[in-house]
C-alpha cells in the first residue's frame, strides 16, 4: 500500500489495517512470533505546520517464555509521531542538529510512501526480546538438558 505522505498529511486522511505477523518476512527473520497487530495511520499537520504522520500499532504478540519455553502473550500498543520533510537535509537538521525542533522521527517526502514498510519497522521496534513469564515457574532450559556427565556414564 503505497501513499503520497504528504497529501495523506494534508488531508487529514487515515488508513487502518491487521497485519499478521506470519507473513513479515523480516519479523520472522529474527524469530517465529505469530499474532496479528493493528495500526491506524492518521495525517496531520502540525503546529509548525509540518506535515506529520501519526502510528498507532496494538495488539498481541505470541512468543515464547525464554525460561520455560513456554507460550506467552506480550501486549503492545505504542504511537509514534512521524515528520514528513522536504529533503534528507532538513530531516537529518530536525533529528539531529536541532534540538528544540520537536521531532521524533521522520521521513522524506515521497509520492509513493511504502506504508507496510513503515508498519513493519514499527513491529520490529516493538517486539518483545527475551521475554520471562513474570512468574515462571518452569525450569530452565538448561537444567531440562541433559547433563553431560550422566551421558557420559551410560556410554560407558
Ligand atoms: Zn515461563
């Protein structure tokens, strides 16, 4: 899905949409989370009258306890402001030179904006790394495998 960020801004417009986790590619390079994750992207203008893009992504993560290897939910529900610039300059300006510019993050002017990209860099931002059942009762990994002594002794 492809928009011209600028007019989307413009215009107030607002684009909703589910992602399954399943099928990011790059999501599920780093590991098998499945769920499936909202987002609204809503445009407008801002005080300084810049364009802006407003993301909201929610939902629930699937993964697994890193102590027990057991399924958990992790929730997520974050919204990022986004600038819309003119040229990789001023965006570079606004984020790093300036910074009382008030900008949080940023993107160029473009006629056609790659919007799953910008959801899916969202996700991936947002994915729970490492993640413990707050109260994990199972044992760890590593007490479940085999000690290499005992293997030892059977051999022998
Ligand atoms: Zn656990």
């Amino acid at each position: 899905m492809y928009i011209n960020n600028i007019k989307f801004a413009r215009n107030n417009q607002q684009q909703k949409g589910v992602l399954d986790l399943k099928k990011l590619s790059r999501v599920q390079e780093i590991d098998d989370y499945t769920g499936e994750i909202d987002y609204e992207l809503t445009g407008f203008v801002d005080k300084l009258n810049r364009p802006t893009l407003s993301l909201r992504v929610y939902g629930t993560i699937h993964t697994l306890c890193q102590n027990c290897l057991q399924p958990m939910d992790v929730a997520i529900d974050n919204t990022s402001k986004i600038t819309v610039f003119f040229s990789e300059e001023d965006l570079d300006a606004a984020l790093f030179a300036d910074a009382g510019s008030g900008v949080e993050d940023g993107v160029v002017a473009e006629e056609e904006f790659d919007v799953m990209q910008l959801v899916e860099d969202e996700i991936i931002m947002l994915l729970p790394y490492a993640t413990k059942h707050e109260t994990c009762v199972g044992m760890s990994y590593a007490d479940k495998a085999e000690n290499p002594f005992e293997v030892l002794k059977k051999i022998i």
